[in-house]
C-alpha cells in the first residue's frame, strides 16, 4: 500500500515531544522561516551525500570539489558568493533537489503524525490509540546514507508504545530508489517469512512546500539496540575485520570527512554469523538480483544476526 501526505500547509502534529539527532541525540528545533538549528547552537546537517548530488559531481565539470570541506554548509542562511566551492555546491544541489536537513525534519513529522492517526497506527505500527487521543512523537535523525535520512520514531499513548524507522529520500533519484528497493523488500520478506531483513512497513510519500517532486518515505521495522557493520580495509584476497560501529568520527572543522571509526570488533564466532547471514541472504535473493553493501550501512548487528536494513 502506498499513501501521499500533504504538508505544504504546514502538517505537524500537535503531540511532537522532541526532535534530535546525531550520536548523543541532540535536541533541534524548526523556526518559522524553516531554520534548524540544535541545543549547542549548531546547524544539523547531511553528512553523507546524497545519490543525485553523487551522480551529478562524478559528472560534474564545475568547480566540485571536496565534500567534506563544503558538505555542512549547504544549509547556511548566509554565506558568500565570493565562495566559489560552496556556491558551486548549493547550486548543484537546488539542481537535483536535495532536501535540506530542515526538509527532511518536516517530511519524517508529517508522515509520523500520519502514523499517530488511530487507524493508521493500528494498520501500520500496531498501536491501539484511542479516538481523540494524542500520541507523545519523538523523532531522532540516527543515520545519513546516500539514499535516505533514517528516522528512529516512538509513539507512546495510553495503550503502550510503539516503534519504527522512517526513511526519507534524500533527493528524486533517491526516492525512486527507495521506491524500488523497499518493495524488493517486501517481496523477500512474503516469499521468506524468517529473513534477516528490516520489514518495510509501508511506502508512502509526503508533499513539501518549494519541492516540485514529493518525497518518498517509508516506516520499516526498528531494531532495537542494533550498530551498523562496517568492514575495515584487508590483505589482498582476504575480508578485513568487521566492526559494530558506535560513531564515526569526522575531522574538526570538517564534519563532513570521516576520519575513523570508533566501535567494537567482532570476535571470530560473531564474524562467522553475519557471513553466513550474509551470504544466506544475498542466495534467497538471487532472484530479485539483490546486492548489498556492508560500508554504505546495508547490515545492522544486534548482537546475535546481521540484519539486512537496505539494499540495492
């Protein structure tokens, strides 16, 4: 099933308790004129680039250059023309419709006051609310990837609580990916019950004031306690070392550029659980021609199995 929500009115819920984002889940705020900006007085940001904004400066014959260096500033108010690196950089952005951060803060809110709505709570996150009764909202931004901003979404009412991530296309391209990827999903998990996989939930799409395409947006299962996995570069021939990522760490001032990883290494026996998930997965997919991509964020491990919470 697929649903479109329109925000361009201003859609927010009501009963929205928090926004935050990042590893220590800092509290932001939206003002009226579509500014973000969080507790420690920063502009949150899109760390990772986005798929069309990637297509586009492979090809690009202006002056691209580093991301790193000009990724956290496309969403500045005020900046100089006279920059010839970040202006090059948000013009190529307007270009392939790149949601700002802020954007992607009001696509993940309408779509969760959608959800909050009784009917749609019991059908999609299997939630009893009452009719009239208001849901507590929290919305944290935990993850950036090329594809989509990541959502971890609670609702809590008096029947009990309920979770779910909500993916948000990062730019058109991005949403047809999406789009595609996540009814792949949906055919695997109807065909194979027990997949390691994050079950999408629904495909829907939200429209946005300024953005001549809506964005697509999906709620999929939340798995709890979960870290990305991440392989580490190995000898010629050989797997390098996996890691259960707990944040990666970027360069001061470049926040942007990662710089390394601070995690947990998985020991011989935890290793030999996710290749075999691994490769138990990409075999019953075979036929939807899956493939997956351990250090673009594809894997989660919760400790016990890698979950598959993306593909391609």
């Amino acid at each position: 099933m697929s649903s479109s929500i329109d925000a361009r009115n201003g859609l927010y819920p009501s009963s929205l308790a928090a926004f935050r984002h990042g590893p220590e889940a800092t509290p932001f705020s939206i003002n009226s004129s579509g500014g973000v900006i969080d507790a420690a007085g920063r502009i949150p940001f899109h760390g990772i680039i986005s798929r069309a904004l990637l297509d586009h400066a492979r090809g690009a014959t202006d002056a691209l250059s580093d991301w790193g260096a000009f990724g956290h500033r496309l969403d500045e108010i005020v900046y100089s023309e006279d920059e010839p690196g970040i202006t090059a950089w948000r013009r190529a952005a307007r270009g392939c419709g790149v949601l700002s951060f802020a954007q992607s803060a009001v696509a993940a809110c309408a779509y969760a006051g959608r959800l909050a709505r009784p009917a749609d709570a019991a059908r999609v996150l299997d939630l009893a609310i009452a009719s009239g009764e208001e849901p507590a909202i929290a919305l944290w931004n935990v993850k950036e990837g090329h594809t989509s901003s990541v959502w971890h979404a609670r609702f809590e009412c008096a029947a009990g609580a309920a979770e779910c991530a909500i993916n948000v296309a990062r730019d058109p391209v991005a949403g047809r990916e999406l789009r595609r990827t996540s009814r792949i999903m949906r055919r695997i998990a109807q065909s194979w019950p027990e997949a390691n996989l994050a079950r999408v939930r629904e495909i829907a799409s939200v429209r946005l004031p300024d953005l001549a395409d809506p964005v697509v947006v999906t709620s999929n299962d939340w798995i709890a306690g979960a870290r990305e996995l991440h392989r580490l570069p190995g000898n010629p021939g050989t797997n390098g070392l996996l890691v259960a990522v707990e944040r990666f760490i970027t360069e001061p001032g470049m926040p942007a550029h990662i710089r390394r990883i601070a995690g947990n290494r998985l020991d011989p026996a935890e290793t030999a659980r996710v290749e075999h998930d691994l490769t138990e997965f990409l075999a019953r997919g075979a036929e939807f021609g899956v493939e997956l991509d351990i250090n673009d964020g594809d894997l989660v491990w919760d400790g016990l199995r890698a979950i598959i919470v993306a593909i391609r």
